[in-house]
C-alpha cells in the first residue's frame, strides 16, 4: 500500500485461486511492456508458474533483473515443509547475470553459508552488508523459573504485567497456552488500563509498535534467533524495555513437538528425504541445547550472550570487541552478580574429577546415563543407583580439594556441557496419549577435544 501510495507500480502474484488467470496475464504484459517494475511473488508461485519462468527468461537477454529475496533466513528455516524455499536457486539459473539482494534481521555465520549453498551461490561472491550493532542496550533481560503449577506461572505474569503497565506482548508455544493467558488476563486486569496482545511464537509476527515495554515468553521460544526477533519488538522507541522469560526445562517437549513433532516418529520413504528429516531434527536439537543454555547459565550477562550469538567470527566482517565485552550491568544475571558474594574458588580439579566419573561410567556401556547418575557418583550421594555405589570411583574417599556441595556440582555438570567439555543429546519419545511426548537428556561421554 505505501508503494503505490509513492506512485511506484507494482503487484503481487501468488499461489492460490483467488487471483484469476487473466489477472496474471494482464500484470505479465504490463511487466514486459515496463509498466510495473516490482513484482511481489511467493517461492510457491515462483516454482509452480513455469510460465512467469520463461517470461523471466526472456526478459533477461534484453533487460536489467534484480531479485530481493526478503527473510532469506526461510530458505534454511523452511527447507523441510516449504521447499519452494529452495526452488529459489532457480534464480541463478534463469537469470545468471542478475543481481540478488538477501535480507535478513536474524542469520547466524553458519546458517548463511548453509543459505548460499542451498540458493547455488558462491559464498566468496556475496558481500555482506551488516547493522551498525546487534546490541539493544535499552532492553534488559530476565530469565524466571517457571513454577510447578499454571496457576502460580500466570499469576506471576500478571505480576509482570503490573509493574510494567503499559504496551506488552506475551509470547505462548501453543494456541491452547494463549488462549489460556487471555483469559486469565481478562479476568485479573479488566479494570486495568493496560494494553497486552497474547500471540504464539512459531512464525513471529510483522509487529511494528513503537512502545512496547516488555516482552513475556510465558513458554520459551523455539530458538535464539527467534528470542532475538520477538524481545527485539519492544523498546523500539529507544527508551528502556523488560524481556522476561519464564523457563522451565520441561518445555522441551512442547518446543520439540512444534518443531520436530510430526517428523520425529516417521521415517522418510526416500534415501534424500531420510537424510535431510536427520538433519533437520539435529538442527533442531542443536537449537533447543543454545536455548536450554542460554536460560541455565549463571555465569554470561544476557545481553553478552545475544550479542555474541549473531557476531560472525570471521574476517569477513570486523568485529569490534568493546561491543562484545562489556556486561550489560541490568540482565538477571549482572544483577545476581552484583548481589552474590563472590566466591572464587579454582575448579580446576573438581572438574577434571567430574569428567572423569562420566568417563568411567560411560565406559561401563549400561544404561542410559543421566545427570543425576553423574552428580551422584562425584558427590558419593546415597541416591545413587546401588550398581554405581559398587563403583572404585565411588568408594574411594574424596580429596578435600575436589569436594563440592550437589548444588555446585550440577553447577560445574551444566558448565562443563556448555563448554562442549561433556557429550549429551536429547532423545523424545512419543507417549500413547496423542502430541506428548517423554523426554531424557542422555549423557554420551567426554569430549576428545576435536
Ligand atoms: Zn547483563
């Protein structure tokens, strides 16, 4: 509606039967006789319309092309159910000397190198063009721990909600959790004057509100760079805004279920197929972990941690380091910082005795192995399994130097997973009630270091 409000011609084609035939015909003749210079087009469209293809095709021999592919990150992201997304690296093809504009708001170094492969490009021939900084210095950053029951969790929202009483958005996984939240919300705030807009976080939403001042994840989101888009909506205004998110680990499932769901239990009938479904479900775990890391960790200020997640570490851009060193000072965990008394304590042998019982009892090729399992062992708790208390390395009397309460060492257990140091993955598994599913994280080993 703007463009044409700025008296640029332009239309729009995409694949569905509401747009009759002859309108498409009508916007191709307009568009080779120059009258429209911007087409809007879906990959859908693009990849169904052999005809639009060859009109692209002649145009390129005697005319000046340019594509924009808007939200390039898609062609990774919706590779498995919209594979008209990589239908795109058609483009080349059709047009080789055109010129192709990528944009962008959330790209992480190796998921571009991904994109241009799955496009047909040389990575070494796309310059890169960046936002002066990643960081938003007016947000600040909250991680709470959800509590065991619904009822506790949307009271704190609305606690939230309160202190903060203007323009808020709350983000839910589920359809089900929003409508839920809503009307909690109604009920407790109906004499407020307080805007909130409940909305699920699965594709994100085109908000453009100058005066947002908090963002809620009542569930987590399904991954960093969509918590980047999503608290990225508030404080547009420039002034201070709040990004809570209440974690509960247990979330996973309901992440996994949204992103993997359907496809964690089947296999593909194809080779091609079966490959790209294992891909996409480490890709999917491997987002879940940065997730799962980012709302555990103590130790890195939030803001530190976002930043550095989009910073790409190679001399294809500078980075500067200032931008990336200092702690925000506002996060929860700067704050918990300020509070704590600081305790340093060297952890050298503690950890190296830690990676050694999960050597040990990985080595033993039982059971799956678990955190608990790990943790017990080092701490030679009575709840430990009777099988690990045969143990040496449980028997054997612990050196004053590497005692650590079972609270540190879940600590230096999560730490040390952070780091790559300890091997885990995720396994779900479908329950006999449809959609739920179990899960465990399963220790694998100890890193080789590679
Ligand atoms: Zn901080």
């Amino acid at each position: 509606m703007e463009m044409i409000a700025a008296r640029i011609l332009c239309a729009g084609l995409y694949a569905s039967d509401d747009q009759p035939l002859n309108f498409q015909e009508q916007v191709f003749t307009e568009i080779s006789s120059g009258i429209i210079c911007i087409l809007f087009i879906t990959p859908e469209k693009f990849e169904r319309n052999a005809q639009f293809r060859t009109l692209l095709k002649n145009m390129a021999t005697f005319q000046g092309i340019h594509f924009i592919i808007d939200e390039v990150h898609c062609v990774k992201n919706y590779a498995y159910f919209r594979e008209s997304w990589c239908y795109l690296s058609q483009l080349k093809t059709i047009c080789p000397t055109a010129l192709i504009l990528m944009m962008t708001a959330t790209l992480t170094y190796n998921n571009a190198r991904d994109i241009m492969t799955n496009l047909g490009l040389d990575f070494s021939c796309v310059k890169i063009i960046h936002g002066a900084t990643l960081k938003r210095d007016e947000l600040i950053y909250e991680i709470i721990k959800k509590k065991e029951y619904r009822e506790e969790n949307l009271k704190e929202t609305i606690t939230q909600i309160k202190s903060i009483p203007e323009c808020s958005i709350i983000y839910c996984a589920t359809q089900k959790d929003c409508y839920e939240v809503a009307d909690f919300l109604r009920i407790n705030l109906r004499d407020e004057n307080i805007k909130v807009m409940v909305a699920t976080n699965a594709f994100g939403l085109g908000i453009n509100m100058p005066d947002v001042c908090l963002v809620i994840h009542y569930t987590m989101p399904l991954n960093l760079s969509n918590y980047i888009q999503e608290t990225g909506r508030a404080g547009r205004d420039g002034l201070s805004a709040k990004c809570i998110l209440l974690y509960a680990r247990k979330d996973v499932r309901v992440l996994y279920n949204i992103v993997a769901g359907e496809r964690e239990s089947l296999t593909d009938i194809t080779t091609k197929g079966e490959e790209m479904r294992q891909v996409y479900l480490m890709e999917c775990q491997k987002k879940i972990w940065e997730i799962i890391f980012f709302c555990e960790t103590k130790y890195e200020c939030r803001q530190n941690a976002l930043t550095q997640y989009h910073n790409w570490k190679t001399p294809l851009l500078e980075i500067q380091s200032s931008t990336i060193e200092s702690s925000c000072g506002k996060c929860d965990v700067c704050q918990l910082r300020a509070k704590e008394k600081l305790i340093v304590k060297d952890m050298k042998m503690p950890a190296l005795k830690l990676l050694n019982v999960v050597e040990v009892i990985t080595g033993l090729g039982s059971n799956i192995i678990i955190a608990k399992d790990v943790v017990d062992i080092f701490c030679k708790s009575k709840s430990a399994l009777p099988k690990y208390k045969e143990l040496e390395i449980y028997r054997k009397e612990q050196d004053a130097e590497v005692k650590l309460t079972n609270d540190e060492a879940k600590r230096l257990f999560n730490d040390l997973v952070i780091r790559g140091m300890i091997l885990t993955d995720i396994i779900l598994q479908r329950g006999k009630t449809a959609g739920v599913f179990s899960w465990t994280f399963p220790v694998l080993g100890v890193s080789d270091g590679t």
